[in-house]
C-alpha cells in the first residue's frame, strides 16, 4: 500500500484563505444591506414629533403676544 504524500502549496493555502475571507465578507454585505432596507427610519418619526413640539410652542407664544396687545388696547 502506497500512501501518497499530498504537498500543499502556500500561494494555494493564501488564495484559498483570501477566497473563504471575501465569501464571508460578501454575505454579511448583503445581510447588512438587506437589513438596511427592511429597518423602518425612526429619525422620520423623531423629526416629526420634535417639529409638532417646536410648532406647539410657536403657538403658546403667538397667543402670550395677542393678548399682551390687547391689554394694550
């Protein structure tokens, strides 16, 4: 029985390495970017309750000044 040595090349072991590492680099873009799509844009939501706050408040000070003039009045 002969037993054949197999001899492994480093350029085959670094290409094979670099293959593996580019795969698993390619499937988690892919993830990342799906995961991207799917996720809902809470700073839409953020904005627009900060924006109904700030114009909430416009609304208090327009009627602290309509009513300063009219006690002028």
């Amino acid at each position: 029985m002969v037993v054949e040595k197999k001899e492994f090349s480093v350029g085959k072991v670094v290409k094979t390495t670099l293959i593996v590492i580019l795969v698993i680099a390619v499937v988690c873009a892919i993830i990342y970017a799906l995961y991207r799509y799917f996720t809902p844009d809470y700073d839409d939501d953020f904005d627009d309750d900060f924006d109904d706050a700030f114009d909430d408040d416009d609304d208090l000070f327009d009627e602290e000044e309509s009513s300063a003039v009219a006690a002028e009045d």
